[in-house]
C-alpha cells in the first residue's frame, strides 16, 4: 500500500466523525426552538459527548491492538451515525442516549489513528503527518459551517442530521477495503485486563512531560469546544448577527485551522520543538478569546472574520502538534494505550469546560465574561508550560 493511504484513509474517517460533533452546534438554535428549551443546553449535550467519549478512548487501546484500528475505525463511525439518528429523533431522551453513543463511537478514532500514522510515518516527518490528519476535524467544521446552515433551511434539522448519519454508512463501507493491510498487526489473542487501563492513566499522571501536555490540553480542548460549540449561538442571539452568516464565521475559524494545523506541524518539524509551539498558540488563542468577548455590534462583519480566523488558526489548530508529541514520548509499543489516556484528560476539558462557559452565561447572562475567563486560562497554562521548560 502506498505511504499515503493510511494518512488518506485515518484523515477521510476523522473527517466524516467530526462532522457528527460539529452538525449539532451549529444547528443548536434552530433545534432549540423546535424543542422549546434554551439554546445553552448545547454545552450539556457537548458534555456527555465528552464523558462517554474520553472513557471509550481510555479502554480503547487494547481493542485496537486485538482487532486492529481500521475495525475500530469502523466500529467508531457506525456508532456515531446510531447516536446522531437518534438525536435527529428529536426526542429529549433519545437525544441524551444519542449523545452517549456517539461519544462511544468518537472516543477510540483518535488512538486508532494514533497507532496507525506511528507504525507508518518516519519520526522526521511525524509532527506533519499527525497534523495533517487532525485537519479532519476543521475540514468537517468549515463544510459543515457553510452546509449545515443550507441544509437546515431546505430540509429543516431532523432530515439534515439524518442525512450526516447516512453520509458515516458510506464510511463504514469505504473502509473496509484498507483493513488486510493496515490491520495485519493486530494481535487477536491480546488478553483485557484492567491494568491496561489504569496503567496508561498512570504513566500519563506520573511522566512529567505527559501530564504538562495533558493539562495543557485539558483547557485547549475546552476552549476549541467553547469556540465551536457557542459561536453561532452567540452571533446570533447577541451580536445580531444572522444565522447564515453566523454559520459561515465559523466555516472560517474551521478553514483557517485546516492551513494552521498542517503549517505549525511543519513548524514544529523544522524550525521550533512540538513544546514551544503550542505555548506560541496558547498565547494567540488567549488573546483571541479575550477579544471575542469584547465584541459588539459595532464590529463590523469583515473584522469579526478577521478574528475568528485567528482565533480558528490557533484554538482550533494545536491538536496535531499535541498528538505527534504524545506519540513521540510514550514508550514504544504503548502509543495507542498512551494516546488514549492523554486524550482521557484532552476530553475532560471538553466537558468541564464548555458547561463552566454555560455556568458564566446563566451567572452573569453574557457569553462576553466566559470568553474572557476561559481566554485567560489558556494563557496560564501557556506560560507553565514554557517556564517549566525552562526550569528544567
């Protein structure tokens, strides 16, 4: 098989299993109104995403190892286009459960991914090769901020998410012709136990360098998902800003963030360490953060996309360089395991964060002060992780 397939296939299923995380966002205030609950609630359902999506990744390691990571891959798309058929539903209930399974299903991609691109790409060229895969999820975000919005007025959002659960089908089939190749070390006889799960937590927790990015990457994650998750809603509701155009502030942030995260993977191959790049992009996020919460309607439209694709080209574009850097230190043999315990405290952010930015909204009833509040934490743990590296 060509050296390009397994960084075509990883990136083709991390495309179309982000678009399960990003149709719901967008769509959130139109389906808020159809449901008659608050638009915020979209932080909660985030949230369970998130719970279920960092427990499936922690266990995920060992079944990638016995069943290979293309049939996880598989296994992960088939359960998110369950979980979003169910939300489509449009049923309060079934929106929890669908919530649930997708996280099931989106949890182990990343650490199947992982396993893949480490056994397949050159140390030289790793921190490219991982950021070109995590482009997946703002390639999804930036199609799914200029469809999405289409869709939703043509079709209305129940047949929309429906027709992104039939798109991840597709997906499932398309796969399947890559699994002999990239699924032949997979070790059928690998035996479950729960040390393989709570020894990763462990090497993460008590290897310096692993629990700096995994806190690091605990408020990174939260702020991408803040960005991603409460943008539409709040250039809509408090920028008077209309849905369409909403929509397409995002597909900005998200298209920046394509260019960004294959750009500072290049970066951080060639010119400055993994570690000093993502303080360079904690820093730039932070300041964006803090300006996107001093927003107003007085702001005209071209300066908002001018901040948004900053803010996309740094909140949204550090995970390549981060997962190229976990790979990079995690013992040999242990990449998938190590990966999807980093991910476990990755995904923890994107829990504890977007329902404390809910908490600010329902305090203070502004998103202007959770933007801010979260803004500054990336800057704090930008600046701890240079000086830690300087103290050393």
């Amino acid at each position: 098989m060509k050296s390009f397939a397994p960084s075509a296939m990883m990136l083709s299923v991390a495309v179309v299993s982000a678009l399960v995380l990003n149709a719901v966002p967008i769509l959130a205030p139109v389906a808020a109104e159809t449901l008659a609950i608050s638009p915020e609630w979209i932080g909660y359902f985030i949230s369970i995403v998130y719970v279920a999506g960092m427990t499936s990744a922690l266990v995920s390691g060992n079944f990638v190892v016995r069943f290979g990571a293309i049939r996880i891959s598989q296994l992960g798309l088939a359960l998110c286009s369950l979980g979003l058929a169910l939300v489509a539903c449009g049923n309060l209930t079934l929106i929890v459960l669908g919530a649930i399974i997708m996280g099931i299903g989106y949890g182990p991609i990343s650490p199947a991914s992982s396993h893949v691109l480490a056994r397949t790409t050159s140390p030289g060229r790793r921190s490219l090769a991982f950021s070109i895969r995590q482009t997946g999820n703002p390639i999804a975000g930036f199609i799914a901020g200029l469809a999405i919005p289409v869709l939703v007025l043509l079709t209305g959002w129940q047949i929309t998410l429906f027709l992104v659960s039939a798109l991840l089908v597709v997906f499932v089939w398309i796969a399947e012709p890559f699994r002999q190749e990239l699924d032949s070390d997979r070790i059928a006889s690998s035996p479950f136990s729960l040390s393989q799960v709570t020894q990763p937590i462990k090497l993460v927790l008590l290897n310096r360098d692993l629990r700096e990015l995994a806190i690091v990457s605990f408020v990174f994650c939260g702020l991408q998902m803040i960005l991603t998750s409460y943008l539409v809603t709040y250039l809509t509701l408090q920028i008077n800003i209309s849905f369409v155009a909403a929509g397409f502030a995002l597909a900005m942030t998200q298209l920046a963030s394509v260019f960004a995260r294959v750009f500072w993977g290049w970066v951080a191959d060639r010119f400055l360490s993994p570690r000093m790049v993502m303080v360079i992009l904690g820093v730039i996020m932070a300041a964006c953060a803090v300006l996107t919460g001093t927003l107003s309607s007085s702001w005209s439209y071209g300066m908002i996309i001018l901040l948004m694709t900053i803010f996309g080209a740094s909140a949204i574009g550090w995970n390549g360089v981060y997962m190229a850097e976990v790979a990079r230190v995690s013992p040999p043999g242990m990449i998938a395991s190590t990966t999807g315990a980093s991910l476990f405290f990755t995904y923890l952010g994107g829990i504890v964060c977007p329902s404390g930015f809910a908490y600010v909204i329902m305090a203070t009833e502004s998103y202007q002060y959770g933007f801010i509040i979260f803004g500054l934490l990336a800057l704090g743990v930008s600046l701890n992780l240079l000086f830690s590296k300087k103290s050393r």
